[in-house]
C-alpha cells in the first residue's frame, strides 16, 4: 500500500476542519493535523493514521487510530 502525499493543505481531503497530509493508496487518510482529535468512531482514517495536535503538549500531541477505517479510535502515542 503505497501513500500519496497531498504536499500541502488540501481542503478536499480535510474533514473537521483537521489538515490531510496523506492519504493511502485506498483513500483512507494517513497523516493528519489539527487542534481537535478525530471523534470516536469517525470514518475514513486509515488504521496506524497518526494525529498530530498542533496545540499539543507533552503526552497530548501524537495520537494513533487503533481502530478501523470504519470507526476509529485515536489514542495518545506513547514513549516507553
């Protein structure tokens, strides 16, 4: 599955008000930025999609979807 990068904010792609960076090969959104973490059980980001909060802190700037494409769940990466 190879990733498509958009380069450059595309409002298109973006949903939420959240910026799309890339998109897979399926068109499930791959990395993505904004100020508000994608809802539970939002559609269309890709499993291992990465979040990056631009108003994060320590331990709130990187999330994961460990859910589907279906019905994510982001949760805040951690460093072991």
């Amino acid at each position: 599955m190879a990733f498509v990068p958009t380069r450059r904010y595309n409002p298109e792609l973006s949903q939420a008000g959240v910026g799309v960076l890339a998109v897979n090969d399926a068109g499930e959104i791959q990395i993505v930025f904004g100020t508000t973490v994608p809802a539970d059980a939002a559609a269309g980001y890709a499993t291992g999609c990465l979040f990056m909060k631009t108003d994060g802190g320590a331990g709130t700037a990187l999330y994961v979807n460990e859910g589907t494409a279906v019905s994510a769940n982001f949760d805040a990466a951690t460093v072991a």
